[in-house]
C-alpha cells in the first residue's frame, strides 16, 4: 500500500565549486536545460542520494535564477553521511533526484526591514534572501554573520560585504556579539531571522522571546531529539483518500506507524525541522511540535515525524 507518490524532480551536477574549509557549492540543472520548478528566497530542496540517504539543504541562489539549483554543503565528518556521500562520491555529470522545493520567506512582503543572523555555513539561506533583496530593492536588509575567523562562500558574499549589507563578526577576534542589540527593537514592519548552531538560535529565541511569532523566523542545523510523551495514549489515523485506519501505539510516532503500514512518506530529519513528511490533516486535535510550521499552516498541516493527537481519532489527508 502506499500514499502519493514523493515528487522528485530529475537533475544532473553541473558544478562542484570549493567554496571555504570543508564546503563545497553543488550547481544542479535540468539535463536538458529546462527551467527548474520556482521556488521562494530561503527555500529548501531534499536531495535524493545515489545511496539512498535523502537530506534537506537551502538553496543559495536567488528566484530569479532559475535556470539551477545551488546548494552548500559542509563536510560534517561525525554527521549523518549526507554531506560524506556529497563530498566524497557525487560527481559533475551525476544525476541527482531533488523534491519539489519548500519553505523559504515572503521577503519584502509588508515588511520595511528584515535583519538575518547566521552563524558560519547557516549563511546559505540568508544569502538567497541578501541577493533577492538587493536585486528588488523591495525593503531594506542587513545580514550579521558570525564566524570564528573564515569566512564560508567568501567570494559570493563579497559583493554584499563591499555594499555594507555583509556585517561579518570574527568571534576569535571580538568575541560574539549580543544578539540582541545586532537585531535591535521588535515591530510589525520588522522581520529577523537566525540560522546557525544551537547555541545561537537558542540565544536568538530568547532574544525575540517579545516579539510576534510571524516576525521571527528560526532555522536549525539539527533536528532536537524527538522527547516521547510519558502520558500519550494511542490513537487512530484515518487516511481520507484510501479508508485505511491505522493504529498508533503509545509512545510511536505517526511517521513509524504510517511505515509500518507500508505507507510510503518522505522524510530527512525525522525532528521536525526541515518540513519534509508534512502532511494535510482535515479532522481530529493534532499536536504540533515541530519548529517550522507556522501558526496559520499548523491549522491545515501537520509534520507526521513529531506530531501527536489529543483525540482518538485523527484524520489524514492521504
């Protein structure tokens, strides 16, 4: 038995470029030159590894430039194998299947300033955002990025660091900089976003802690671990589009029960992060504790890797 099919788009590896300590900048094109599916400033893409791995990266370049998919990789030696696999096995010429891409921000939309903070590698979707904005001149940016000496994509950011939208803060030089004064007083005009080590975004959230939900928006190299609630009881997942019901144990999550039922989901971070299994939901009281859905989505989706259900029933769009 199995759900949709996962969408993937066919690309092949244009370009490997070296692109800082241990990073690598992979250009992927359509094999025949085609326009590749649009995407927003910031979107993300899961790759689908020629081992069988699937991982989630941020796309650098901007929408405009359609006509690829660029994405940076850092060499994560004790990592997952995704960024080994990238480095060490995939080749220019290679055939690469990605998804559809998702995610990314409205840049502009309302909004009259927008103050990024990354930390080393979690620059790539802020540059995406930079590059948009500084092409749309749509609303004002400045983007903090904090390293510890080396830059990451240094000849790519130089433009925007010659304009004075690049802040780069060398922690092994100054130490690192108080989050909270770099991205200033919240407002409804006022967008900020943050990528980069716990550590960081830890701060940042604290840091925004007062401000609106949709003015703040967090993105993590880690999925946190997935904690299992001692009180969960079981319930039923009622698939709207086969019938199917199937059951989930105390204490399982909805990702491993629909696979065990044969279901066929994507999945990269099983944390709740990236936003690869999110599914429709259409009855029932889900709980949500993923960190990428936004209020406004958590009411028509929902992330099957961490979610819950405070009803004994909950109905799937599947």
């Amino acid at each position: 038995m199995t759900a949709r099919p996962i969408t993937t788009v066919r690309t092949v590896v244009a370009a490997i470029e070296e692109a800082g300590p241990g990073i690598k900048l992979f250009t992927l094109t359509d094999p025949d030159q085609w326009e590749l599916p649009p995407f927003k400033p910031g979107a993300h893409i899961d790759l689908h590894l020629p081992n069988g791995l699937v991982r989630t990266y941020s796309l650098c370049n901007e929408p405009a430039d359609n006509a690829r998919y660029v994405i940076a990789v850092k060499l994560e030696p004790d990592g997952r194998g995704g960024s080994r696999a990238l480095h060490d096995d995939v080749r220019v010429g290679d055939a690469i299947g990605v998804s559809l891409p998702r995610g990314g921000l409205d840049c502009g939309a309302g909004l009259a300033r927008h103050v990024f903070v990354a930390g080393g590698i979690g620059v790539t979707p802020f540059l995406s955002m930079a590059r948009h904005l500084a092409r749309t001149g749509v609303a004002d940016f400045v983007l903090h990025l904090i390293v510890r000496e080396e830059l990451p994509l240094a000849r790519h950011l130089a433009p925007l660091i010659n304009e004075g939208r690049v802040v780069v803060h060398r922690t092994s030089r100054t130490g690192r900089p108080d989050l909270a004064a770099l991205i200033g007083e919240g407002g409804s005009e006022t967008l900020v976003a943050c990528c980069g080590p716990d550590g960081m975004t830890d701060d940042f959230e604290r840091a925004t802690s007062a401000w609106p939900a949709a003015n703040v928006h967090i993105e993590r190299f880690v999925a946190p671990p997935v904690v299992i609630d001692p009180d969960a009881k079981p319930f039923a997942l009622s698939l709207a589009r086969s019938g199917t019901e199937i059951q989930v144990r105390a204490g399982q999550t909805m990702l491993v029960a629909l696979q065990e039922a044969g279901i066929d989901i994507a999945t990269s971070c099983c944390g709740g992060i990236c936003g690869a299994c999110k599914v429709g939901w259409l009855e029932g009281k889900p709980v949500h504790r993923d960190r990428v859905l936004s209020t406004y989505e958590r009411e028509r989706y929902l992330m099957v890797c961490v979610a819950g259900s405070d009803a004994d029933r909950l109905v799937l769009d599947l």
